[in-house]
C-alpha cells in the first residue's frame, strides 16, 4: 500500500522537477519532466498518474503533451485544458 504524501512534499518535488528544468536543452520537456517526477515520487512510494494528451493548433499541427498529478496537485502542469487525454498510467 502506497502512503499518503504531504502536500509540502509533492510541491517541493515539483519545486525541484522546474529547477532542474533549466538545465534542459531537448525539445520533448514535458515527457522529461513527467518521467523524472514520477521516478522521484516512486523512490518515496508516493502514487501518481502520468497523462499523455493530444491538441490540434489551427487545425494543422498536432501537438502532444505529457502531465503528472499526485494527490490532486499538477506536479508537471497539463497547461492548455484543451488537450484530449489520449492515455494516463
């Protein structure tokens, strides 16, 4: 069974997931940044969900997106709402 984490906990994750963020050069941050949190909160056996989602942009280009949420708290933010879940774990 899974514990139940303080919230201080998840937002000094989240806290360190965007400081790290500045040392990124890739172009796909968002995945990084989920991926990375979500290791960081196993190690403390904290549950979470990944999302993967998907938007149009003027009805050309599609964009993905990836999320994190522990606890109701958007450790990686979804950002835009317009993006359509396509798949969470």
């Amino acid at each position: 069974m899974e514990e139940q984490p303080e919230a201080f906990e998840l937002i000094e994750i989240r806290k360190a997931i965007r400081r790290a963020n500045k040392l990124a050069f890739w172009k796909n941050i968002c995945l990084v940044k989920s991926v990375a949190a979500r290791f960081m909160l196993q190690r403390r056996k904290i549950d979470s969900v990944m999302y993967l989602g998907l938007q149009f942009k003027d009805k050309k280009e599609l964009i993905a997106h990836a999320w994190l949420i522990a606890d109701d708290i958007q450790i990686t933010p979804k950002g835009n709402i317009n993006y359509k879940e396509i798949f969470s774990v």
